[in-house]
C-alpha cells in the first residue's frame, strides 16, 4: 500500500526544462518512498503542451493547479532539497530548481533518458538524423534570445558569440556540420545563410504552443546525439540535453571556456537519436 502522497507542482509561467526536472525528480522521489505521486502541469497559452504530448508518459496523476493550492495552506511545500526531508502524509514540492534526492533514490536523470518521445517527434528526429548527419559527429548549437529568456542568459550568451566560435570550429574544419537550436526564426535563419553546413528543424507555430515545444523537443535530442555543443549560460534546456546524453557530450558555454571544441572529436555520432546515451567511448578515434 503506497506510504502517502508526492504532488511535484509546476507553475504556470515554468518553462520545458524547469517541468521535466522537478516532474521527474518528484517521481522518483515517490517511489523511492513508495508514495503515491501527482502532478501540477499547467496548461495555458503561456504552455500549452501536456506532458503526454511530448513524450510517452503513464506515471503518476496530474492534477489541477488550484487543488495543490488548496491543500498547501494545511501541508506547504518544500523546495528542492528533499535528502532530510521527514515522513508525512502529503509532500508538496515547489521549486524551479533541480531536485537533490537522497542518495538510495538514485537520480532522477536516468528516467530522464528512459522516456520516449511521442511518436510524431521521434519520427521527426529519426528522419533529421537520418538524414542529415547518420553517424557523423557534429556540433550543436543551442542559443536563447527570445524576450522571454533570462536577462542574464542573454547578456552573457549574446548571438555573436556564437557566430564567433562557429565561425573557429569551420577555420579548422571547414566540412564540419552544425544542428541549429534557436529560439527566435529570424535569428535562426540569418546563422543558416551564413554557415551553409548548419541545419535546423524549422517551425512557425507560436512561442510555447505545442507544435513549438513539439520541435522544442527535436531539437532536445539532436543536441544530445552531437559530439560536441556550444550552449548558453543559465539555460536549463541546454543541461537537460546534457543530462539526456548522460553528461558524455563536451559542452562550451561563455562563461565556460575549459572546453575545446576543436579537440573534442573523441565522441562518436549518436548511432539511435532517440538513445543520445548509448554510443561508443569517448576515447574512440577522432573523426
């Protein structure tokens, strides 16, 4: 019999990656407890997708929003270190940030990378891959500067640094290909005619309308199938395809320059997009 209940509340302004991690990290948390788990996802123009839009998803219960806000007058909620929190019957968790889970419950990344996209999207991500790339390493790229982005991700991540550092992987390897993730069409489309070897997954639909985070997701995957990414600072869709590839994928943010991506060709093409984790050793030969 489950041993009380886990509700992971989302709200309504949170965006795709702040969702998965506090989603999937609260269920987790509930079986290691054994408890029942629920789920606030709210959908409103600001988000318009179900989480069983996206991908292939039968845990839990989602529940409506103002029934977490009702009962949190009596239980609150707790924030996003759940390694001392005490046995109660109802566990509410509130938080933006990702969960710290004690250590018997595992990490919440590895249900993360077992999920499966629906199949409109994983048909879509098959045929880019397919397509475009097969087994041949690439970079990804994934830039944030859309109005609603943090201020801090665009003061930091401006376009031109990425156009710059593009610009040095082509300088020594002119043939070198690029999956384009960008959040704003215009901006896309002028990096795409300027850098002929770089492709992307192009869409019209409105910002956070469930076409939009339908390709939202493509792009997820095909970031994490890449050998090598430059992504911006803040961002959590960036850590979650870092997470999806199980943190194989040498990532370089502005205001990380450890990595080099000239040299980080260890990392083979990912041979299943829909299993970015799943390939061979980074130290096999660089292409």
């Amino acid at each position: 019999m489950a041993d009380g209940l886990v509700v992971a509340y989302n709200g309504a302004d949170a965006g795709l990656g702040n969702r998965l991690r506090v989603t999937l990290g609260a269920a987790r948390y509930a079986r290691w407890r054994d408890a029942r788990f629920l789920y606030v996802w709210p959908t409103t123009s600001a988000f318009q997708p179900a989480l069983t839009d996206l991908w292939e998803w039968r845990d839990g219960v989602r529940i409506p929003r103002v029934l977490s806000r009702a009962a949190g007058v009596v239980t609150g909620y707790v924030g996003s270190d759940l390694r001392a929190v005490r046995p109660r019957p109802i566990i509410q968790v509130r938080t933006g940030a990702e969960l710290l889970l004690p250590l018997p419950a595992g990490n919440w990344t590895e249900d993360l990378r077992a999920l499966s996209p629906v199949d409109e999207i994983a048909r879509t991500i098959t045929a880019i891959h397919t397509a475009e790339f097969g087994a041949q390493p690439y970079v990804g790229v994934q830039i944030r500067t859309h109005h609603v982005s943090h201020a801090a991700t665009k003061q930091s991540s401006p376009v031109t640094w990425f156009a710059d550092r593009m610009q040095a992987v082509l300088d020594r390897d002119p043939d070198r290909r690029f999956y384009l993730s960008c959040d704003v069409p215009e901006v896309k489309d002028r990096l795409l005619a300027r850098f002929p070897t770089a492709v992307a997954h192009r869409t019209d639909a409105a910002y956070n309308s469930t076409s939009a985070v339908r390709a939202a997701i493509v792009d997820l995957y095909l970031l994490a199938s890449s050998s090598a990414m430059l992504g911006p600072h803040g961002s959590s869709f960036v850590e979650m395809a870092q997470f999806l590839s199980d943190l194989r994928v040498p990532t370089e943010k502005p205001t990380e320059s450890s990595v080099s991506l000239e040299n980080a060709w260890g990392l083979p093409g990912a041979p299943d997009p829909l299993r970015p984790a799943a390939r061979r050793s980074m130290n096999a030969s660089p292409a």
